[in-house]
C-alpha cells in the first residue's frame, strides 16, 4: 500500500496465498484444540480411544501434507519423513 496500490490490490494479489495459508492454519488449530478438550471430557474408554486414533490419524496427515515445509525448516528430520511416509503406504 505504500506503493500506491490500493487494499483490495494489495490484499488481492500480493498477500492472497499468505492469507489463506494463516486461515488454513488457524482452522487446523482450532480444530486440534476442539477435539482435545472433547478428549479430555471424554469418560467412555472405548470412545476415548477412537477419539485419540482419529486426532492422531489427522494430525498425521497434515504433517504429511506439509512435508516440504517441515524438511525445509529443520522440523523434522529426512528418515522421520521417510519413516512416517512409510506409516502411510
């Protein structure tokens, strides 16, 4: 905008994909956290336990899902990738 553009330009066609990436991102987090507090208030164990397969099965495949991100950042290492794209084969 400092360039003269407007806010819907900027918005638009400059940051499009960044907004996006944080709303991704942001329902991700909001749904982890919803499924662990129904965990947590979870007092059946068979329920509990098809709760914390699926928030794990999820979870997973985000991770999955965002593999380059995590190996170019440092996050995971390559035999984790490779051991965890394993898990899905």
């Amino acid at each position: 905008m400092e360039e003269g553009n407007s806010f819907f330009d900027v918005w638009m066609y400059q940051v499009s994909d960044e907004i996006q990436s944080l709303a991704i991102a942001f329902g991700n987090r909001y749904m982890l956290q919803g499924a662990l507090k129904y965990l947590s208030d979870c007092t059946d164990a068979k329920g509990k336990e098809l709760l914390t397969a699926s928030i794990h099965l999820h979870m997973l495949t985000l991770v999955r899902q965002n593999f380059s991100w995590y190996l170019m950042n440092g996050c995971i290492s390559e035999s984790a990738a490779a051991s965890l794209d394993a898990e899905f084969d």
